[in-house]
C-alpha cells in the first residue's frame, strides 16, 4: 500500500512539474516529434510497399505452380539457368495430358511491342499468348467485355484483352470493345478491359500494361515456336494440394525430358511463396537500414531530453532536499524524475503519431503507397516510452542520491 502511495505522488509532482514549465516542455518534446514522425513515416511506406507488392501478385495464386526455365529469384550461378534448354508448347501439352483431371495447366509466351491506335501509341508493352484457361489461372476478370475462348484459340483469332493502362492511354475513356489496335504489325480486336490490377515497384511488372492474345495467334504473329520461352502454370485443385502436385510436375517433368536420375533439374518450378519470401528478406534489410538512419533524430530528441531533465534536477535540488528530509524514499525521487521524462516523451510521441498519420495518408494520396497499422503505432508508443525512461534514468539516479543535507543547502 505504501508503495502504491508513493507511486502516485511521484507521479502527481511529475505532472506538476511538467505544469509548472509548459514552455519547456513543449521545446523538449519537439525532438521526439521529429523524431518519432521520422521512424512512423519510414514504417509506413514500407508497409505500404508491401501491401501493393502482395495485392500486385495476388493474381499469381497461392495455389498455382510455374514452370519456366528459370527460377524467378536468382540468387548465383545464372549462367547455370541461362543455358538451360527452353520450355518448348509441346512439353506443355504432354504436361497437360499426364495431368489431366487432377490439375488445370495453361501455357503462356510473351514478348515486347508497340502497340498503336489511331495517333495514340505505346512502347515496349508486354504481349502475353496464352490460352482460355487463364480466366481458371488467375482470380482477374475483365471489367468489360469478356476473356478468351476456346475457339478464339482454335481458331487463331486476332483478338486481345488489355489492360487498363492500356485502355486509358489509347482510347482516353472511350469504349475499346471490338474496336482495332496493332500489336507491332498486326491488326487485333480489343474484346475485353481487365480490371485494374496495379503496377510493382522495384523493376516489377506493371499488370495494367499488359495485353494478352490467343497463344496459337501469338505464334503466327510473332513466331514463339523457337527462341521463346513457354511458362506454364499449373492451378491446384486446392492451396493445400500446392506442395504435393509440385512433386508431382517435377516427376512429370523430368520424365518429359527424359532425365536421367543422377541428372539435375533443368527447369524450375515456381509459386508465390518464393517470390514473397524473397520480397520480404528484401524489405526487412531495407526497413532495418532506414529505421537505423531515422533513429538518430530519435537518439537525439532523446539526448534533449536529457539533458533538461538534469537541468530540471539541478533547479530542483532544494526540493528534492525537503522531500528526503520529511521522509521520502530514494525510490520515490526516482519514479518522479523517469515519471516526468516519461511523460514528455510520451506526449511528444503522441504528437508525432498524428503528425506521421497525417503524413501518411498525404504521401499515399500524391506520392506513392503508404499505409499506417496497429503495430506501427504500437512501437511508436512503446518506443517513446523508452526514450523518455532512457534518458531520464541518469538524471533521475543522480537526483535520487543526492544527500539530503547538501541539498538543502544548495542555494
């Protein structure tokens, strides 16, 4: 019960004091606005970059594979994968007969063309051949008009569904449907928008941008029997049959290729994971480097802190003499002293929140993801509270051990 009292009227003297300079408190904690302002704003466009890189790659699928002749995260020896054989359209059939009924397998090839609509004109856009399947591969559908069919595949139509960066650069918000674009030097009706799917940061793909044609049209047109990796997709029946059906394309895939046992893999075989995994390995170095470089302006509010608080021990000193002297413990001087340094600290970080919040959602709107969260707050809260504990400690001590007699005589 004593304890508990002596908590308390550390804690009251701390507010009062606080009361008493407002002026300098409020100086104080400008150094951990800043500072805490500094640490939010970096958490929260990285967090921001993450939600756009997994809302970008959500159309990937947590249940589907890819096959391709490189994997899609190269770590070393990339002139291992650069000289493997190329995926060829007939290993993707047979793959598909050897699978069929317990897995959905879509082949796929791409290239790079301008394409062009009256003046309107587009470079280096992705042209992806693919098949009807790809409505079954990936969870986008087209906002207007519709997907590819069968027969548009059957039958070599020169049809295409594009993007919506696509659609706002060519048309200008005019309708596309069934209206004729060139793809390099082929005429293609526009059948289908999909919907916005958003662009990646770090050199990823821009899905807005693409535009996708029936595969046996994108070999007419721009060759892909040789020179052009096929990427095949293979959907699971469910996520969690993902890990099984992958050992299962492996085997189907080597015996494809007649490989021998004692033969290393010649083709890769990717899924979401593993880009995600490497993502955020990425993203978690480059949060921990700028959370170092933003913590100095933390470390040096932190520093301002300190030093008022042993100015305010200092002014202080008689007060702290009658204290002890009428019987205060050194555990209450301590208390009140890391009570105060808390106090501003934690109003200086509150401060910061709603400034770094505000921050956020203007650097969202205009510059570029962000996206603030409960935990980041959380660790902004806690991270003020340590600061002020931090640096008020010294101080504190110092004034806790002070001899009650030499302190009353401090003039």
């Amino acid at each position: 019960m004593r304890a508990l009292l002596d908590v308390n009227e550390s804690f009251n003297i701390a507010i009062s004091a606080i009361r008493a300079n407002k002026a300098r408190g409020a100086l104080t904690t400008l150094g951990i606005i800043i500072g805490i302002v500094a640490v939010i704003s970096t958490m929260t466009a990285f967090n921001g970059k993450k939600n756009a890189f997994s809302e970008g790659f959500s159309s990937i699928g947590a249940d589907v594979l890819y096959v391709s002749r490189t994997p899609w995260v190269v770590i070393n020896d990339f002139f291992l994968y650069r000289n493997r054989p190329r995926l060829e359209l007939a290993e993707a059939e047979k793959l598909e007969r050897n699978l069929e009924g317990r897995a959905i397998v879509n082949p796929s090839m791409n290239t790079r063309r301008s394409i062009q609509y009256n003046a309107a004109r587009m470079d280096g856009v992705p042209i992806i051949g693919t098949t009807e399947k790809q409505a079954a591969i990936s969870s986008v559908v087209p906002q207007t008009g519709r997907h590819l069919m069968a027969s548009d595949v059957r039958l070599r139509k020169r049809v295409a569904v594009i993007g919506e960066e696509v659609r706002d650069t060519l048309f200008s918000g005019a309708n596309p449907i069934n209206k004729k674009i060139r793809i390099g030097s082929y005429s293609y009706q526009v059948i289908g928008v999909m919907e916005k799917q958003g662009g990646m940061s770090f050199g990823g793909p821009n899905f807005d941008r693409q535009i996708y044609i029936p595969i046996s049209s994108f070999v007419k047109s721009f060759g892909g029997t040789r020179g052009t990796d096929v990427d095949i997709a293979v959907k699971a029946p469910s996520p969690e049959a993902i890990e099984d059906l992958e050992y299962e394309v492996i085997g189907e895939m080597r015996k494809i290729r007649q490989l021998r046992p004692s033969e290393a893999d010649n083709f890769s075989v990717n899924k979401l994971d593993t880009l995600m995994g490497a993502f955020n390995q990425t993203m978690g170095i480059m949060i921990l480097l700028g959370l170092i470089v933003t913590s100095i302006a933390l470390f040096v509010g932190g520093i301002g802190v300190m030093n008022i608080m042993f100015v305010s021990v200092t002014e202080r000193t008689r007060e702290i003499g009658i204290r002890k002297a009428i019987g205060a413990k050194n555990f209450s001087i301590l208390l009140q002293f890391l009570f105060e340094s808390a106090i501003i600290c934690l109003l200086g970080g509150l401060i910061g929140i709603i400034l770094a919040t505000i921050l956020t959602y203007v650097i969202n709107a205009k510059v570029m993801p962000a996206s603030v969260s409960v935990p980041i707050l959380a660790i902004a809260i806690f991270l003020s509270l340590l600061v002020g504990v931090l640096a008020g400690f010294v101080p504190a001590y110092k004034g806790a051990r002070l001899n009650p007699i030499d302190a009353l005589r401090y003039e």
